[in-house]
C-alpha cells in the first residue's frame, strides 16, 4: 500500500494528468516493501525541503508533467527525423542552464522523477548501493553535473572518512539548487567545494577515489573528451558511476548513443574496465523490439581504471 506522502505525490500526478494513471499503476503494483518505504522517505523529506523554499508540491509535480510533456514532444520529432532536437552545447546551456526558471523546473521535475520511473529508480538504486559498499574507504569524492542534488545527498551518507569533497555542474541555477539541497540536508557538516564551471577546466591536485557523473554523457557535444578528464581525476584503485542514455531525446540532450555496445566501446577506448552495470530499457519490450523501433533505453555502471591502459 502506498504510504501518505507518496501517495499524494501519485495522486496529485494522476489528477493532473489521467493518462499517467494505468502506467503508474502498473509500476506501483509491482512494487515490494522496501520500495514504498523509500519512496515515502524521499517523499517527506523532498516535500519538507520544498517547503523550506515556498515551493507546494503540486508546482512539484506540475514541474514533472511538463518535463514529462517536453520529452514526449522531443520523442515525436526524433521519430520523424532521427535526430535531437538540440546539437550545439550553446544553445543549451542559453535555452536551459542558465535560464533559472526552467532549469530549476526541470531539476525539481527529475528529482520527482526518481520514483516514478522504474529506470531512473533502477539506477538511483544502484549508486546507492555502489556508494552504500565503497563509501566507507572513500578519501576523496567528486561529483560531476549533480543536477538536482539528490545524488550527492545520498553519497554524504556513506562517506563516513571524506575529507575532500566537490561538485562542479556548468549550471549556475544546478550548483544552487545543490547547495540548498545539501545545507538542508546536512546543515554545514561537510566542507563542499562547489564550482560552477566546465568540468574540462576543472583543476585539482586531488585523485579521486569515487566520482559520480550521472546523465552528464549525452549532454556535451563530445563524450570521449570528458571520460578521458574523469580517466585522469580518478585515484588509481579509484570507482566512477555514470549514466546515459540511448535514443533518448530531451530539451538538453545533445550526444546521440544509437545503441548500449556504442556506450561501452567509448567507455572502454577511454581507459576503464566495467566492474557492474544495468541496462534498462524504458518499456516492458523484448530487446529486439526496444532495438528496431529506436525506443529509449537508460545505461548505468560503475567503472575502473584499466590498468595496462596508456592514455
């Protein structure tokens, strides 16, 4: 049974957009325990730092249905063409990071987002799992792209000896949202180095021995670079978490993955062993189905360095 919070969270979606109703409640239904006692966790906690900044929870929620409606809207036009909509890095950053309003929409969408898609659950899942097993021996730990916030939320948790932390997000209106994210969470008891700026110009004299990048591959014009910059930030027994996407087009995506092999190969070129990863399409299909009709698929994984790579 859904718990209070949560359930007006589900409730509040389907009355402002009835058509989510079956599909969530197909979702939902197969949920266990665990699940609803998280997502009621995130759900109180969430609406309680909501609340801290004025914002209701039905903007929350109106803020999800208009990512939703804008991906829909990038999905037809894919359809038609192939392509995504946005291709120069520019554009993006002017139509969306550094515009506060729909930036801090869209970060307040994808935050709801984490509950109500089975795929960004999965890997929302797996980080803290991940982070869960190795952030006890973490020294060092940086965050790429942090976006809403939770991510890195869910990371000081487990850091129980971190002594350097940072975040860097090209975003102005992200690192802010992360900030209050974090003083609201944590109120000041981890020292973050937060800066607004290209990853690529991010200097430090630190190796990291976990990096987090989530959803960050397919929004720059050229991947390869930037999994060449984590090669080099991270510690040598160090561990990255990434997340992309295949055929997945949005406002913000700019990298067009055509398929999982493609994600793998370019991780693999650029120096690091896949330790664990999911594949997790986002329809219930066979994969020859999810493959032919160019439907999207979501890719997590936590990475290590090769050892006989020579960059």
């Amino acid at each position: 049974m859904i718990s209070s919070n949560f359930d007006k969270i589900v409730k509040s979606v389907i009355k402002q957009s009835p058509f989510q109703r079956k599909k969530l409640q197909a979702y939902l239904a197969g949920r266990d325990v665990n699940f609803f006692e998280e997502a009621e966790l995130f759900a109180s906690s969430y609406s309680d730092y909501l609340g801290s900044t004025d914002i209701p929870m039905d903007f929350a929620v109106s803020a999800y249905l208009e990512m939703c409606r804008n991906m829909m809207q990038c999905q037809v036009e894919f359809m038609k063409t192939g392509k995504y909509t946005v291709t120069e890095h520019d554009d993006a950053f002017v139509d969306v990071y550094s515009n506060e309003k729909k930036m801090k929409s869209y970060m307040i969408g994808l935050a709801i987002s984490q509950f109500l898609w089975p795929t960004h659950y999965e890997m929302y899942k797996f980080f803290g799992d991940a982070i869960n097993k190795y952030g006890g021996n973490v020294k060092s730990y940086l965050e790429i792209g942090p976006g809403h916030g939770l991510f890195l939320n869910k990371a000081l948790g487990h850091l129980k000896h971190c002594k350097d932390i940072a975040a860097v997000d090209i975003s102005p209106i992200s690192i802010g949202i992360t900030k209050s994210i974090i003083e609201f969470f944590h109120k000041g008891r981890f020292p973050i180095d937060f800066r607004n700026q290209d990853v690529l110009h991010f200097s430090s004299t630190e190796k990291y021995d976990f990096i987090t990048m989530g959803e960050v591959l397919e929004h720059v014009t050229y991947p390869e670079k930037l999994l060449f910059k984590l090669y080099s930030m991270l510690a040598t027994n160090g561990r990255v978490f990434i997340s992309t996407c295949v055929n997945a087009p949005a406002i913000d995506h700019i990298y067009h993955f055509k398929d999982i092999s493609e994600i793998i190969d370019m991780v693999e070129k650029c120096g690091f062993n896949i330790e664990s990863d999911l594949v997790l399409p986002v329809e219930n299909l066979p994969m020859e189905t999810i493959v032919a009709q160019k439907i999207a698929i979501n890719y997590c994984a936590i990475l290590r360095r090769e050892k006989n790579a020579t960059l």
